[in-house]
C-alpha cells in the first residue's frame, strides 16, 4: 500500500468494531444518525476519508491511497479485526481493503456501489463549488443561490454546501479538497485492475432500487472478487439510500452483519 495519512475519527458505541467509510463530498458526521443505531450494537468508528471533512488533504487521491489509510487507521487503533461498511465512494475504499487484507474484515457491506468503472460526470458539483467566492461569500443562502446556476437538485446543494465551514477569522473554507478530487475524478469513478484479487468473506451488495449504481446483472462482475457475496436492495431509494430509506437501511444491514 502507499503512504498513508492519519484520519479523523467519530468513535461511539460499544461492541465489536464496525467501521463506515462515506462518499465523495461526504464525511463521517452525514452518518451520525445511523452511526448511533448501530452504535447500540458495534463500536463505530466513522471515518472523514483523505481530503474530506476533518482529515488531512493531500494530492492523491487513488482508491489504493485511500484503502491504505483505512487498514492504518485500523492498526492505530489497535483493530485486527472489523465489520465495514462503505457508501459509494466509501464503498470501492471498502472494497479495495477488503480484497488487500481479506483477514482483518469479517463482513463488508458495499452500499450502491459495484466494482466497476463508471461514466458519471460531477463537473456540475465541481463547477458549482468553484462558482462561490469563498473571500466574498456572505451566507450559505448566498451560496446556495450561486450553486443553483449550476445544480438544480436542492438536496444535492444542501449535501454539498455541509461542506461550507467558517475559516476561524469571519470567512469560509471548503472541508473537501476540490483540487484533489478535480486532478483525480477519472481514479475516483474509475475501478483498478484488481486481477488475482478476491475476498472470500460474506459481504452484501445493499443497492437503492432507484439507483443505477449496482444492479443485479452486476453482481457477476461483483463476484470475481467476492464469490460469496450477496444481492439485496432497499425499496424506494436512489444512490443515496441510507439518507432516504434510513429505516430499512439500518434493518437489512444490521440482519446481515448480525449473522454469526
């Protein structure tokens, strides 16, 4: 694995350890609703990934950079052993994890998310977060007025402007490292030849009936890697699917890491 950086941590709960990787422009405190859920059972360790939230920024941005970080992470802490589960982003980081160190993980959940290269285009995020003149910028009204030139989606405006933090002297910054994720988009939607590599563990594909993501003519492809995977979805959710259903979301993974 490549160098790796320390990551900024949400520890609660108590249990056994269940760690929960984001998505892009996400981080650790989206999942605070469903970390305590599952903090009645596991011990949640919730990570802000590399140049995003409270974790360090820094040029690369590969899905074998990020994986890395994970299982130093996980050595820091002292955990040989965890449940993970990854959202989009979060969940190719998962998967990479899984399939370099196959051991240290018990259970993996891989939420809307396949092994595969995909054609999704984020220029409009980009474009949007570029759009805003940090020095000038007055509110997070304002901000929202000026990403909707660019994003028609409120909720996708409200996902990205979490990402608005004052800057310690009256202005603001970004938690997300833009440059970095702008120079390695073409990494971050794409998929590394992980020929050879397989994780033999149970793992679930958690898919949003809605989204295009992950669907079930997937999981063929999804099963070179992990042959003892599984297929489920969650009714009446897209991409983000623990956001929107996070009820049956919190149900159906809970089943699944649960099972002896």
């Amino acid at each position: 694995m490549p160098d790796t950086i320390q990551l900024r941590s949400v520890i609660s709960g108590d249990g056994p350890p269940l760690i929960i990787l984001h998505g892009l422009f996400g981080q650790a405190k989206n999942w605070t609703a469903l970390a305590r859920k599952f903090g009645e059972h596991f011990t949640i360790h919730a990570l802000d990934l590399r140049n995003h939230g409270q974790s360090p920024h820094t040029d690369g941005m590969s899905y074998q950079e990020m994986a890395g970080d994970v299982l130093a992470y996980m050595d820091a802490q002292g955990i040989g052993q965890a449940r993970i589960i990854g959202h989009s982003m979060g969940g190719k980081v998962s998967m990479l994890a899984c399939l370099d160190q196959p051991t240290r993980f018990e259970r993996a959940i891989f939420a809307d998310i396949a092994p595969v290269a995909y054609n999704h285009n984020f220029d409009r995020q980009l474009a949007a977060m570029d759009a805003i003149d940090l020095a000038n910028l007055k509110s997070r009204q304002d901000a929202d007025s000026i990403m909707a030139a660019h994003i028609d989606d409120v909720g996708v405006r409200a996902f990205l402007g979490t990402n608005l933090t004052r800057d310690g002297s009256n202005g603001w910054q970004w938690l997300v490292n833009r440059e970095a994720i702008a120079a390695d988009i073409d990494q971050i939607i794409g998929w590394p030849d992980m020929d050879g590599a397989r994780y033999d563990g149970p793992a679930l594909f958690l898919a949003g009936a809605k989204s295009d993501y992950m669907t079930p003519d997937m999981m063929p492809v999804a099963q070179r890697l992990f042959p003892n995977a599984e297929y489920d979805e969650i009714a009446d959710a897209g991409h983000w699917l623990h956001a929107e259903q996070p009820e049956a979301f919190f149900n159906r993974s809970l089943e699944f890491l649960d099972q002896a």
